[in-house]
C-alpha cells in the first residue's frame, strides 16, 4: 500500500523490492542450508503434529481477534 502512494515511481519500486526480498530471502536461504540442517531437523519430526496444531489454535485465535476488532484495543493498548 506505501508503496503505491509514494510520489516518484523510483521510491514506489524501492520498496516494492524490499518488500519482495523480504519474502523471498528467507525461502532462499532455508531452501539452500536444507542439505546442513536437514537431518537435524528430522530428529524433531515427532513433535510436528503438536506444533501444528498449536499454531493452528493461534491461527483461528488471532482471527478471531481480527474479527471482533480487538486487535486495534490492543495495539491501542501496547502504544501507550
């Protein structure tokens, strides 16, 4: 959204950039230290069905948090 609004079309493609390596950097470098970390990794495979669904209970948590707007109270809240 910043991006669209800047006044030059240099600073609107600046951070446009920044915003893409932004989420393309951390699959790189995950994707290319798999070979290293990989088998580290796989030792912690039985913990993955409790990790995903707590990160699913978080997930519908903060949605609802969304939904009902209290996420705004406690933006509000944190800023002082």
């Amino acid at each position: 959204m910043a991006a669209g609004s800047r006044q030059t079309a240099r600073e609107g493609l600046f951070l446009l950039l920044a915003y893409a390596l932004g989420f393309c950097v951390p699959f790189l470098l995950a994707a290319l230290s798999w070979e290293k970390f990989g088998p580290c990794l796989r030792r912690h495979y039985a913990w993955l069905p409790r990790i995903q669904k707590t990160m699913g209970l978080f997930l519908i948590f903060f949605g609802i948090l969304m939904l009902s707007g209290m996420t705004l109270r406690i933006m509000a809240f944190l800023a002082g």
